[in-house]
C-alpha cells in the first residue's frame, strides 16, 4: 500500500454545530481568547481564529446549521471532544480566569495526558453546547499520566 502523497500538517479549522451564537461567542471569543476573523451571516458561518487554526461556528437556525438535522443535545453530540494547545500552562490562573468568566473548572482535574506534543497537562472544559473543549499545555509540566 502507497503512502498517501501528503503529510498532516495540523488541524486546520473544526465546524461546531451550535444552538446560540451570542453563547458560543462568549465562550470562544471572550472566555477563551479566539478571535472573529470573518463572518458570513447569509449562510450562517463564523469562523474564529484559534492560534494557527480555525473554529468554525454554525448555528442551527441558519442556512448550513439547518441542512446538518437535528443539533447536539444530551442523547447526542458533534464530537467527544477537541483539543486547544495553550501557552502559558498556569494552573492557578487558568482557573482563575475560567471560573471568573463562568466556566467550572478545578485544579486538582488538572492531569498530564497525551497530545501531539507529547505528555502535558490539561483541563476538560464544556462549551454552551456540551463539546468538551480540552485545553492543552506545553509537555512534562506535571507527572500523573492519563490515558
């Protein structure tokens, strides 16, 4: 079997389907730090800058979030779950930051885990939708691995 004729590089943009842009905007934007880069209402696409990639949002009510069906709920989901690499990696601001925004989060969930820079420690947070979002840090900051 022949290799395919191209590398992956990185991950360079991921489509939410999502139920309340004002939400979602708070949650990416203003919580996390992304960036609107561009809109397209007419079709119902925002698409946030996430570092070197991009986070497409599409609401359920718009011209591509309804083509996709019925949206994410409790029975059913977009994805498990995606990663943001972030740098800094502080523990104590992070969730800081996140529970002064409104968003539950604890050090002590905080755990070393594989990504595509090796081991590291992270966060599981949850968006407006129930998309767990994982934030990520630099390798070998913390030592209690899991899978």
């Amino acid at each position: 079997m022949q290799p395919p004729p191209f590398h992956v590089k990185q991950i360079d943009h991921i489509v939410l389907r999502i139920a309340d842009l004002g939400k979602s905007l708070r949650f990416y934007r203003d919580s996390l730090g992304c960036t609107l880069e561009k809109e397209q209402p007419d079709i119902g696409l925002f698409q946030l800058r996430a570092g070197d990639s991009l986070i497409d949002l599409i609401p359920l009510n718009g011209q591509l979030g309804a083509a996709g069906g019925v949206g994410p709920g409790k029975e059913g989901h977009n994805v498990d779950h995606f990663c943001l690499r972030i740098d800094p990696f502080d523990p104590e601001t992070l969730c800081a930051h996140l529970q002064a925004v409104g968003i539950p989060a604890r050090q002590q969930d905080i755990a070393s885990r594989y990504g595509a820079d090796g081991q590291g420690p992270s966060l599981y947070i949850t968006d407006p939708d129930g998309t767990v979002v994982e934030l990520k840090g630099p390798p070998d900051r913390i030592t209690n691995p899991v899978d």
